[in-house]
C-alpha cells in the first residue's frame, strides 16, 4: 500500500513540475533556517546545566540607584562574602573568587635563569576549595580538600597545565612554580580537568590562585579594598549555594538587612539606594546587564526573535504548500471520485495526501541541510564561538526527524481533509467545485496568500525602520571630532606619568601626526567613571552625580570639543580646576555658560573652581542620555594615548609603522595594537547591526517564499483562466488590459496585507527605540516607500506570467470549442 502512495506522489510530482518545485523551495529553505537556528538556540541554552543542584546556585549581584540613574554590577564589597557566612542562614556554599589580570606569567621550569614567559594569560582567579564544591571539576592531581589551603598555591586546568609544563605528567609538576608579574610566587598543588569537559559553561577560568594569599597578607588585602564596604568592583565575585528549603526571597530580605548594618546609613546620607539580589546560574549567560567571564552572552530576545523567524519561514513554506494544494482541487476531482466509487475510504486518501506531502518535505529536508552552510554565513553575526554542524549530531537528527513530521502535517492535513471530503458522484458529474466549497476554499487561498504577504511586509518594514535608526547613529553629530583619530592603550607595567609624556612626545615627532593627548578614555566608549560633587551655588548644598573625564591640555583641541564659555585647562597632574558640560551647568542652576565660570564644587574632600563649560558631546553610544559631566586634569588616570592624524588617508599607514617603531622602542615586550575612533563607534552599534543583518536576510528570504507561492497561484490561474483569455483577445481586448484583469485581484491581496503590517511594524519600531535615548523620527515615506516596494515586486512576479498569458495565441486556447 505504502509503495503505491509514493508512486502516484511521483506521478503527480511530475505531472505538475512547477508546483513541485515552488512547494520544495518554499519548505528547503523554511527549514534550513529552522535548522541553523535551532543549532544556535540548543548551543545558547545548554550552558550550565550539568552542575548538581543548579537551581539552588546563585551569583549575588548589586543594582544601585542615585539621583534616578540605575546601574547594575555584578560586583560587590570584598567584606560581603565573610559577612554572609557569619550572619546568613539558609546558606550551604559562599564562593567568593576574584579576577587577577596578570601580564606576564614566568614558569621556571628546568632552567631557573630562563624560565618560559606567557604575556597576558587570561582566567586567573583567587578563590579557595568552596569553588569546587559548587562546580564539578574532575581532580587529575592535587587534593581538593587542601590544594587551596595555604597561601601562595594554584590549580591549574588540564589546558594550562599542558601549556605550561609540556610532556609532563600532572603528578609532577605538584609542587612546581610560577610567577606572577615578577611579584607574586606560587606552587601548584593540583591539576583539574577542563571543565568543558562536563559540557558548555561560562566559567572559563583556568588558573586558581588560593585565596588565602589575599587574605593573609595586609598589603593585598588593603590594595584590593578587602575590608572596604565603599568600594564595589566587577573583578569581586560572589556566589552562594542556597541550603535545601530556603528560598531566594528570603536570602534577599536577609541580605537586606546586611546592608542596612554595614552601609544603610552612608546611603541615607548620600541619597542613594542599593540591594544585594540573587541572580540564578541559569540566567549568567543571558544578562548583560551583569556580564559574564569574557565570553559572548546571548540574549534572549535575539533567541525568541530567532525562534520567530524560523517559525515565519516555515508557516510561509507550508502556506505555499496548502495553497497551490487547494487551488489543484479540481484538478485531482476526478481522481478522488473514481478511487472513492472503486472503495477508497477518507482515511485511506488522507493517508495518500499526507504520503504525498512527506516525500514532498523529506525532499526539502535533504536539500535544506545542502543548504544550512550557506545559511550558517548568512547568519554568522549570530552563530556563538564553538556551534559546528554536523548531520551525524544526535540533536540534529531528533529535531530533523520531528519537524519532517510536524511539517507534513501541518502542510497535509488540511488539503487531504478538503479533498477527501468530496462526493463521489458530484465528482464524476464535474459538479465538485461547485456551490459553497469553491467559494470556501477560494477565501481561504485570499486569507492565507493575506497572511504571507502580512509576514513579508512586516520584516520589510522592519529592515528599513532599523536601518534608518542605524544610519541616524552612524551620522549624528557626536559632538566631537571623531575621523583621523586612533587610539592605544598605555601598558599596565607603565607607572611613570613622566615616561608616557616621552613616548607621546615621539609619537607627535612621526611625519603625517598632527596632534597627541593622554586621557583617561576617548569620548563615545562604555567606559565609566562616576563621583559624587557638591555644589554650594544659590546657598543651597546639592549633590549631584557626575561623569569624569581626564585628558591633557590637548584633549579639546583634538576631538574639536567646542568651549561655550572660559578657558581651557592649565598643564598640570593634578586636579586644580574642573571644566563642565552644558547638562551639568543646568543642573547646578546656571543659565548661561559664563555665569558658571569661577563657581566651585567639593570633591574628595577639595575645593575646585571651573574654568570652563564646553558643549554637550555624546560620552556614550546613543543608547545613553548626556549626563553631567565634568573635565580635568589627573595624570596617574592617563590610560589611553590619542593621536589625530594630519593630510589624507593614503599616508597614514606609513604614519601608524612610525608610531610602531616608537611603542615597540618604549614597550619592546608588548604588543602594539591601536583603533581608529570612528570605527569603535561603528562596532559599539554591533548589535544593532546583526539586528538590521538579520531582518535584511529574513525579509529576503520572506519575500521570495511569498512570491514563490505568489507565482504559483498566478500560474494556476492563468491556466484555469485560458479559454477566458482567449474569448477577450478575440473580442478585442489589449495586452495591457488582460494583465491588469489577471492581476488586479492579487494586488488587492498584497495591498491588503500592506495595511494589516503597518501599525504592526510601527508598534514593534516604537518598542525596539526604547533602548536608545537618541532615536531617528519615523517618516510615513518610509512606510509609503516599504508598501510600494513590496507592491511593486509583487507585481512582478504576476507580471511574469500574466503577461506571457496574454499573449498567447488565442487560437489554441480556442481550438476545442
């Protein structure tokens, strides 16, 4: 019986080859892109999942408010952790870890005299035997109960015990040593196997230093404000396995009142609020706002819209399918009606229609895994570090196997009900269409063919609404020079204010350099640096929380930074004077610029005057407001060499080798790396550029399934329609006039569909600009422009076939009358 179905799906394939190819087209491509993006949700939505007990591991985090501003940390006061052991209950593991950013790593090794040197390794922590007890690291070496214990000893991972001790086994390199910047000496007292091992994870650490290093010694203890409830940095982290029974909300209360002890009574003073949250495990690797280990975050949004997208995409495929399916009808009547008079029962030919519709997807399934590579680059913004594909991947198989089923039900169920529900002797009297049916079925091609070109639209409309955005960031006036300027940062091993100032000297020596400044950041980056001032003006002491800039006396003059009224800052290291933004003027209560000169605030204890008020300028990316913001001078805060560049761009990368022969004199043991401030500004827009990449690919995959079914049905049509053609050429009817007849209808539909898209794009525009303070003002001629394009292919598509259609001779279409 089985054979028999798919040789008359054969047959039928072959009799209506158009069909079957617009029908396998349509489903290939809905479910290629189902495919890649189904690898990438798995891939972001299995991290961290084979800890035990998971549900009950949680990284306590800091959300803070002052004058209205929100800020999330992940970070918190070093005190915290030995706080909660002590006076939190309910708690069975504190983890508490901190980053060290080490830029040289020495292993000794056999030769002592010259030991092996590793520049800027990455996931060092200081943490104790408590991180592995939340975490399943299998020990390779070493003891986990004491490994961490005294001071000065590491574990190393499987990965960084190969790099460092190559051809060793791990039990003898137990007791080797490393050191840390020329400072700090350990022994390793264990090996642990890569914790990827177990499966995706965001703790990517390899080295753990103990933390008793840190808390045994004063001097690091004190550096690292150990002791200090004040100071809150993302490098402190802290981690806590709740007991069984006890329950995030009551750990918060709780926590609640540890800060109420230790800072509720600087938060009343200084105005300000904060708690101390619990964030699960399982959501480290979706929240930026917190951030996670350097390695790339997902979003969920971004996921769920992929979801969206692959479930648009294949409901367009299955569309196609059901509407070239229903409009064949009457072509397979009598068919339906001979098998039915010969004993066919409505199951058997339900059975028949779903066979059909099953070779028909099984086929699309082999070409859409041809094609998922392709769209694997389509879709590169999106794919994480570390997703391959493989056919062979138990994952791939199962979700292949389920959507093979899930499609062909989906695209032949409803077509096989319609066609078996026929009566047999209406069939066989070519009475099958009509009556009611023909009009039901009719309809539900219009509402289908409605709700394509609704999908189509919608994604068009929402490629060009967020282009526009993007080119508004791209294009607005910064309020700052932002073209001919690179940046560098200054090594870390480089404390002396003194040499910095030398090497930026050299750098302004090199032919094409125009001008040099030191700073603490460029303008338009996600640095911050924030204090609290007091002003005293109107005899009024108002705090307000500021944005802090440092630079040189070249820093205006190389960005362009306007001053509105005053002078530029006097050469100096410290802080003497202060220049401030127009925001920041209006806060104190000024009105006009000058007004503001020779004021004063406090700050750190200091009274210093401004001296001036420059312009508003963007310190952020355009997701930001402009915050108050102050200007000085602090030389220790230098960071970032900035050098602007004279003439045109063909001689700057001789410019930039110069500048390189310069660092690498300076800095022979660093690498030289520098980036131009216009393209940072461009990449801090990354997201919202995979956004744009992502609704252009899916509105051009959207428009050609739509069109291709479009294309089908006027096909259809225009066959059904021949002898009527015929009848109008022969009574004088023009070209022009058949095509507008054979098109109006279809037109009608996309237009319609025009009008169901729009306020939905706008709703959806509206809601996306909410994450950006600047935003580009929606003009109806986009939407006029997105309605007239979608139109205007649409149109085309008919054209293609209504146009061939009206010029065939009328006389073969007549022939048989």
């Amino acid at each position: 019986m089985f054979k028999n179905y798919l040789l008359i799906a054969f047959r039928n394939f072959r009799r209506n080859k158009i069909f079957a190819i617009i029908n396998v087209l349509g489903l290939s491509i809905g479910i290629s892109a189902a495919l890649v993006i189904f690898l990438i949700v798995q891939f972001d939505f299995s991290f961290d999942h084979f800890e035990k007990e998971g549900d009950r591991i949680y990284r306590i985090v800091s959300d803070y408010s002052f004058q209205d501003n929100p800020g999330h940390t992940r970070g918190i006061p070093g005190p915290l952790a030995e706080a909660v052991k002590k006076e939190v209950s309910g708690i069975e593991h504190v983890v508490s870890f901190r980053y060290y950013g080490a830029n040289k790593t020495a292993v000794p090794g056999a030769d002592p005299l010259k030991p092996a040197t590793f520049k800027s390794q990455q996931g060092i922590i200081f943490a104790d035997a408590h991180y592995f007890q939340i975490l399943p690291y299998t020990w390779l070496a070493g003891n986990p109960s004491t490994s961490l214990s005294p001071q000065k000893t590491v574990v190393l991972n499987e990965t960084r015990a190969k790099l460092y001790f190559p051809q060793q086994s791990y039990a003898s390199i137990i007791g080797k040593k490393i050191i840390y910047d020329d400072t700090l000496t350990v022994a390793v007292t264990g090996v642990v196997q890569d914790l990827e091992e177990k499966g995706r994870t965001d703790f990517n650490f390899k080295e753990f230093i103990s933390l008793t290093t840190i808390l045994e010694n004063n001097a690091m203890r004190s550096s690292m404000n150990w002791d200090n409830w004040g100071s809150t940095t993302s490098d402190q982290q802290l981690y806590v396995k709740l007991g069984a029974g006890t329950t995030a909300t009551a750990t918060e209360a709780r926590l609640k009142v540890l800060f109420e002890k230790y800072k509720g009574e600087d938060a009343k003073k200084n105005n300000y609020t904060w708690a101390y949250n619990l964030q699960p495990l399982s959501d480290i690797h979706f929240n930026s706002q917190y951030g996670g280990f350097d390695i790339q975050l997902a979003s969920k949004p971004v996921l769920y819209a992929l979801i969206m997208v692959a479930v648009f995409l294949l409901l367009l495929g299955c569309i196609n399918f059901i509407n070239l399916a229903t409009a064949q009808a009457s072509q397979r009547a009598r068919e339906i009606g001979i098998r039915k008079t010969m004993g066919s029962t409505r199951k058997q030919l339900v059975v028949q229609f779903l066979s059909e519709t099953f070779l028909m997807t099984l086929v699309s399934t082999i070409l859409s895994v041809i094609l998922a590579p392709l769209l694997l680059n389509a879709f590169s913004d999106f794919i994480p570090k570390g997703l391959v594909f493989s056919v062979a991947q138990p994952a791939v198989i199962v979700f292949l196997g389920l959507l093979l089923i899930t499609v062909s039900v989906l695209a032949g169920l409803y077509p096989g009900l319609v066609l078996s529900s026929w009566n047999p002797v209406r069939v066989l009297k070519n009475q099958a269409y009509a009556s009611e049916g023909k009009t039901r079925r009719v309809l539900l091609r219009q509402v289908l063919t409605v709700s394509q070109f609704s999908i189509s639209q919608f994604f068009v409309l929402g490629a060009l609404l967020v282009g526009r955005q993007i080119h508004f960031m791209m294009d607005k006036d910064m309020g700052f020079k932002k073209q001919a300027i690179v940046s560098m940062d200054v090594p870390d091993t480089d404390t002396s204010v003194t040499h910095r100032r030398y090497v930026l000297s050299q750098m302004q020596r090199v032919a094409g350099v125009d001008l040099v400044s030191l700073g603490n950041d460029v303008p338009s980056s996600f640095g911050w640096w924030t204090t609290v001032v007091k002003s005293h003006h109107r005899n009024k002491e108002d705090q307000v929380l500021v944005e802090i800039k440092a630079g040189d006396s070249n820093y205006l003059k190389i960005f362009q930074i306007p001053l509105l009224a005053g002078r530029n800052l006097l050469p100096s290291d410290t802080i003497k004077e202060i220049l401030i933004n127009e925001t920041f003027l209006h806060v104190l209560g000024f009105k006009q610029p000058a007004d503001a000169i020779n004021s004063t605030i406090d700050w750190d204890g200091k009274t210093v005057p401004v001296v001036g008020v420059v312009r508003d300028f963007h310190a952020h990316p355009l997701n930001y407001k402009i915050a108050p913001m102050m200007i000085c001078q602090l030389a220790n805060q230098y960071r970032k060499m900035v050098i602007g560049f004279a003439g045109e761009k063909e001689g700057w990368k001789k410019s930039i080798a110069g500048m390189e022969q310069v660092y690498k004199k300076a800095y022979p043991e660093e690498n030289f790396s520098y980036s131009f401030l216009d393209e940072k500004i461009a990449q801090s827009y990354d997201g919202e550029q995979k956004i744009s990449n992502l609704l252009k690919w899916t509105t051009g995959l959207t428009i050609f399934i739509s069109c291709l079914g479009l294309l089908g049905l006027v096909v259809y049509t225009t066959n059904l329609r021949t002898k009527e053609i015929g009848v109008r050429k022969v009574l004088g009817a023009s070209v022009s006039q058949i095509v507008s007849i054979l098109s109006k209808d279809f037109i009608k539909l996309v237009t319609i569909a025009f009008i169901i898209a729009t306020p939905l794009a706008w709703w959806a525009f509206h809601a996306w600009l909410d994450n950006f303070a600047f935003r580009a003002a929606i003009s109806s001629w986009v939407f006029l422009l997105g309605g007239t394009g979608m139109i205007a292919i649409a149109l085309l598509t008919v054209s293609f076939q209504t146009i061939r259609a009206a010029r065939a001779n009328p006389v073969e279409s007549l022939r048989s009358e």
